[in-house]
C-alpha cells in the first residue's frame, strides 16, 4: 500500500528511501502497541476534559477509530480515508456541541501520546524519528481540524439559511393577544419583514395586545434595537400595546447605552410574565377551575 | 433632462407651485412605484418621501419640481424622485440631515426621514441658486442574480 | 374637499374620505377644535382609515388637533392608520407621541367611552 508517490508529498524529499522505511517501522511499533496507547490516549483526553459532551465509550469508540485511520494515514501517507473519516466524525459530533478547540486538542494529544512512545522506543533516533514522523502527523492533524471547521461552517451558513427563511410567527394566543416569539439574529432586512408581518397580524386579529418575546434573540446593535423601537410605537399606531419580554442583560446595556426611551417600552421579565401582564391589561383574571365532586 | 444617467423610461414631471401639488406628486409617485411591481408597503414608504419633498419646496422654495422616473443598474430596477427647486439653498446641508433640525416651525424631520425612507440619497444645494434632492429605492430582491 | 364632520352623542366623528391637501388638514382641525366647544363635545375621532400617506405635515396637524381640542375637554383618538402607513410614519419618525390611536371607529368609541367615564366618575 505504500506508494512512494504518495508519500513525497508528506516527508521531506531527502533519503527517502530510509525515511519511507523508518515510518514503516514506526507504524508497527504503534500498531503493536494500539491498546495501550489507545488508552493512554482516551485517559489524556479525559484528563485535558476534552470531549466532555460525549461518554466515556463513545470517547473510547471514537479514539479507536481515529486511531487506526491516523495509522493507515501515516503508513500509507494518503490521507483520503482520514479525510473522509474526519467528515463523518465532525457531523456525528457537531450537533454535540464539541468546539474546534476540543477536536484540534484531541489530535494534538494523540500526535504526543505516539511521539511519545516512539521516542521512548528509538531513544538514540530521536531526530530521524521526528523527521519521518512529524510532517505526517501534522498533516494529518492539520486534515482533521480543518475537516472539522469546514463541516462547522456548513454547519453555519445552513442554519443561518434556516433562519432567514423561517418566518417569525405571530401567534394569536387569545382573542386580541399575539404571541411574536423571535429567534435568533435580527438584521435591518429581517426587522423590517418582522415589523410588517406584526402591524398586519394586529389589524388582521384586532390586536390589543402583543407580547415579543426576544428570549432568543442573542445581540442586538443600535440599528435593530431602533428598528426595535419602531416597531413598537408602529404597533401602538394601530392601537396595540407590545409588551417586549425576555431582555437579556447584554441587550438591556445596549439600549441603555445607546439611549432608547426605556419609558417607550414595556417590558417584562419573561414570556409568561408578559402574558400575565397582557392578561392583566386585558382586564382578564386568570383563576383554577374548582372541580365539582361527581 | 431626459439624458439624466440612468434613467431609462419616460420620466413625468409634476410643478410643485401649491400645497395641492404636494398630493400630485406622491398619487403620481405610488402609480409608478406600483406599476415597477412595489409591494404595498414600499410604494406607501416611497410616496410619503415624495409628500416631504414635494412640501420642503413649497415651504421653502415657493416652487420647483418632482421628477419621477424608472431607474436601472446593474440589473437593479428602481425609482428615482428627484425634487429640484431654484429657492434660497440650504446654507448647512450637513445640519439639514441631522434628526431634530428644522428652519421652518418644528418640522425639521423632512429630510433626514425621507434619507430613511429610501436607499440612496443625495442633495446638491447652492445658496441663491436652489437645491435638488435625489432619492432611490431599489425594489427588494431584484440585485443581480 | 371639506372633511364632513358627523357628530354623534358627545363625540365628534370625521372621517377622511380623498387625500387631503394641506390646506383640507388644517381646516379640518379648525372646524372640530370650534365644533367641540359649540357642541361641548366630550371626543374627537378622526378616522383615517383611506388615508395612503401620513407626512410629517398631517402628522403635526392631528397632533396639534388632539392638544387643542384636550384644551377645550375633549379627547381626541385618531382611528384606523394603516399597517403600511403606521411602518412609513415610525421610519421619518412621525410617533404621534400623546395622542390615543385606537384600530378602528369601533375601537375609538370604545376607548372614548372608557375615558369619558372615568372622567366622570373621578369627579
């Protein structure tokens, strides 16, 4: 499987021959010594609290095959199957919320767990070693991580496609009461759709009262915190008081910071305070039912 | 002024010499917009520019014009208002465009609204010799594809 | 074109019918400020709901209506304001701050009786 070809591309040119036979060597010694580097390497892993978001056997399932991919990677210089296996690893483990910082550390501890050993075992080669280790391990390292951050961004440009394509809801809760939950990021464009879908879902409803919930909303600027306003004294043009829940402290700074007539907005804690609020403004008075015995 | 760049169609010119006019202008400048295929929405937002124009002439220059016509650039179509008067000019033009600044009794929000209101805005203003404000909107989601 | 004026139990009710020229605007005001005080009208309700663009022009007149008709005791309410125009109106940064806006005619009279009887009741 060695293919010299192959391999000119991940070790230095120079004594080819003797390198592409040392890495040869390397390889078995690694692969002989898989279970208990394997080992060594998941408890590092534990150690660094990397992979937190995943179980002690995923970790180690996950170790075993990255393991045997990095041998075949360094043995065989081709880096296709890594590449591939990286991809896969990424999209298992994304939606786990792992972070770059966790995936490039995990490769970095295996690179060391090996080095380690193979200094250990070729104490008086130490520099040949590094030569016909080094560049393959970082380039394989440098494959994950990249694999990793290139499927996070996919990852990204998909969700914030979603977002923008999903239509903010404005949900009549009760009669005359609209529920406009928002999500995510607000920019100037999705302010303005958001504004108008409001204004035409309170004449539509005859809507008194509007609780937006901005729960989920992670950062404001000043333009969209204006556009914020906006839409809220829109709203009371058509005889719609909006009750605006769910600030964050960082977004409450912003509209201290940036001046907006805090006495313009009513606000309140969270949703269902909002609601209660609504409910109160509706001149209604939410009470249990008292159950009739049968 | 129909080699004006730009502009590619028949523009219609409404004489802005009474309050009445002012009406002319943004009923003429909600036909066009609707007809280049506005929503609702922007063709109101484009006719109440139109209405603060139209009134800054009569305030403040007596008369001018409105010219409304299509525009097009790199496959963006449009709507380009411009309103022209040969009145006193605006001494600070910078002052002009600040929220809150106004010469004549408290309106003052005429055109750093109507800057709002719209996507491009330019003003060129001489002292004795008038001012002439342009504005664009470019109808949502028609950029180059 | 004169904006007909309906008066109806306490309440004067004027209901834009065509664009109004400036001109419109401020008699329209003039006329329900000296009809509150003849008709001792308790409410105003313009209702706007025809009208395609609200400037800062008409916006300062309805403002002015509802400060000088509160000075000669009558609430003022402006009714129906259209989606669209409530969007333009808050972008050139017409708030029509302190005066009532209610959805509709319906909605107007509702608010105006509200406000009428507390007034009444606090006295």
């Amino acid at each position: 499987m060695a293919d010299t070809r192959t391999t000119r591309s991940v070790i230095a040119p120079l004594a080819l021959e003797s390198t592409t036979a040392l890495l040869r060597e390397l390889v078995a010694h690694l692969r002989e010594n898989r279970t208990q580097l394997r080992e060594e390497w998941a408890r590092r892993i534990t150690e660094a609290k990397l992979l937190t978001a995943m179980t002690p056997e995923e970790v180690f399932a996950e170790a075993t095959a990255v393991y045997d991919n990095y041998l075949e990677a360094l043995e065989t210089g081709s880096i296709e199957a890594l590449e591939t296996y990286a991809r896969n690893l990424s999209e298992r483990i994304i939606p786990r919320g792992v972070e770059t910082h966790e995936v490039v550390g995990i490769v970095l501890l295996l690179r060391d767990v090996l080095a380690r050993s193979l200094f250990g075992k070729y104490p008086a080669d130490f520099s040949r070693v590094l030569d016909a280790y080094e560049p393959a391990a970082n380039r394989i390292a440098n494959t994950v991580a990249v694999g990793f951050v290139q499927e996070r961004e996919r990852i990204i440009r998909q969700q914030q496609e979603a977002i923008r394509e999903l239509s903010t809801p404005v949900l009549p809760v009760r009669e005359r009461l609209l529920i406009l939950p928002i999500i995510g990021i607000i920019d100037p464009q999705r302010a303005r759709q958001l504004t108008e879908q409001l204004l035409r879902g309170i004449r539509i409803n005859r809507a008194k009262v509007v609780v937006m919930d901005i729960t989920g909303v992670p950062a404001m600027d000043a333009t969209v915190a204006n556009h914020l306003v906006q839409t809220v004294e829109a709203s009371r043009l058509l005889g719609a008081t909006v009750i605006v829940t769910g600030l964050s402290p960082e977004i409450a700074q912003t509209l201290v910071n940036i001046g907006v007539d805090l006495g313009k907005m009513n606000t309140v804690g969270d949703l269902q305070g909002g609601i209660e609020e609504a409910e109160r403004l509706q001149g209604y008075k939410v009470v249990p039912i008292t159950m009739e015995p049968a | 002024m129909a080699d004006e760049v730009g502009l590619v169609n028949d523009e219609a010119v409404v004489p802005i010499r009474s309050d009445g006019d002012i009406v002319t202008a943004r009923q003429e400048g909600r036909a066009l917009a609707s007809l280049l295929g506005f929503s609702s929405t922007e063709a109101t937002l484009i006719a109440t520019a139109i209405s603060e124009l139209a009134r800054n002439i009569v305030l403040y220059a007596k008369r001018g014009e409105i010219v409304l016509a299509l525009v097009e650039d790199h496959g963006r179509r449009g709507i380009v208002v411009t309103a022209r008067d040969e009145g006193p000019g605006i001494v600070d033009v910078r002052k002009a465009l600040m929220d809150g600044h106004s010469t004549s009794g408290g309106l003052g929000l005429g055109l750093p609204g109507v800057r709002r209101l719209m996507d491009d805005f330019e003003i060129v203003s001489q002292i004795g010799k008038g001012t002439t404000v342009t504005v664009k909107r470019w109808k949502q989601g028609a950029g180059p594809v | 074109m004169p904006v007909p004026i309906l008066k109806q139990r306490d309440y004067l009710i004027a209901t834009i019918q065509a664009a109004l020229t400036d001109d419109d605007l401020k008699k329209l005001r003039d006329a329900l400020v000296a009809q509150v005080g003849e008709f001792r009208s308790r409410g105003v309700i313009v209702d706007v709901t025809t009208l395609d663009v609200m400037d800062s022009f008409a916006a300062r007149t309805l403002r002015d209506l509802s400060h000088m008709s509160r000075l000669r005791g009558a609430e003022t309410v402006i009714v129906g304001i259209q989606p669209e125009v409530a969007f333009a109106m808050v972008q050139l940064g017409l708030t029509l701050e302190g005066v009532p806006a209610a959805l509709d005619l319906e909605e107007g009279l509702a608010y105006l009786d509200r406000k009428t009887k507390r007034k009444t009741a606090a006295k």
